[in-house]
C-alpha cells in the first residue's frame, strides 16, 4: 500500500501528463476505488465502467488536486463516489433506451471462474483466520466495508496510528500468506 506521500506525488506527476505515474497511480489505488464504486452501484460492470471514468477524471483533472494535509485518498475516493453516484441517479431515472430495457445479459461468472474465486477466498479467508485478534476485522471492514480508518480505531479502541500500522502489517501477512 503506497503513503498518501507518494501518492501525492504520484498525482503530481500525473499534471505533468507523466504516463508511468498514471499506471502506477492507478496500481496503488483501483482496488480501492473499484470498492467505493462497487458498494455504491451494486453491479460489478458498472462499477468496472465507472471506474474507468474516475482514472479518465482523475487524468484530465489532477491539477484540482491540492496537497491539504487530507489524505490524496479522500479526494480520489471523492471523485469515485461522486461519478458512481451520478451513475446510480440516471439509472434510478429510468432507462429509455431499448437495449436497456431488455437487457437479458447475464454479467455472473462461468462455472471455472467461480471455481477460481472460490478457492482463492478459502486461501484469503485462511490466511486472515492467521492474523491477531482484531486484525482480520480491521482488514475486513477497510478493504471490504470502507470503514475509515478513523472508525476503525474508534472501534477497537486504538490511536489512529496504531490503526495504520495494525492494517499494514496485515497486509503484508496477507501478501507473504497469499505468495505461498
């Protein structure tokens, strides 16, 4: 996970039109972003159009961004939440077009990818069950749920720095657990 130091940085360059950052920009936060999206449409393409929208943003605007002493994270997060839910009011308006109307698409995975997804949540859910007490529902609610990390050290009664480091150490056990 990178520092919202580099991150800043990252969007920084990506002013600067600077192809590398972008990638690696879009490395350091889509899974995130892609939950903030996900969680709000409630529709796994959606969210993935959606969020391809926020990097097209985040590319044609990254000089709005301005170093506050927020997190960078807080205005991607913004900018995905806003789009996904633009997204959401003109669904809610009613589709008008035919296509729409009679959408008979089915979006779920084939058998194989199930399969596939299946066996990896029994490794991630394995390795969470390997980290301390606590941890593993910290990891979940800020990866899974978008519980700040304000919330989440609110909850289990720790500083919100100890929060941090509680979901970086965990991510790198999950990483190591996962690479085995």
């Amino acid at each position: 996970m990178s520092t919202p130091e580099e991150i800043e940085a990252l969007i920084a360059r990506v002013v600067l039109r600077d192809k590398a950052a972008f990638s690696a920009l879009y490395d350091a936060t889509s899974a995130k972003l892609f939950g903030v999206c996900l969680k709000v449409l409630d529709n796994r393409a959606e969210a993935e159009e959606a969020l391809q929208e926020v990097f097209l943003r985040i590319w044609r605007k990254a000089d709005r961004y301005s170093v506050t002493g927020h997190s960078p994270m807080t205005w991607l997060i913004t900018l995905a939440r806003n789009l996904a839910i633009d997204r959401l009011r003109k669904r809610q308006r009613g589709r008008t077009d035919i296509d729409e109307v009679y959408d008979l698409s089915d979006d779920r995975p084939g058998p194989e990818a199930c399969m596939i997804a299946n066996s990896e949540a029994k490794r991630i859910g394995s390795c969470l069950e390997m980290l301390e007490d606590g941890r593993a529902d910290a990891v979940r609610g800020a990866y899974l749920n978008g519980d700040s990390y304000a919330d989440l050290a609110e909850r289990h009664n720790v500083p919100l720095n100890t929060m941090r480091t509680w979901l970086r150490r965990s991510l790198m056990k999950l990483k190591d657990c996962m690479s085995q």
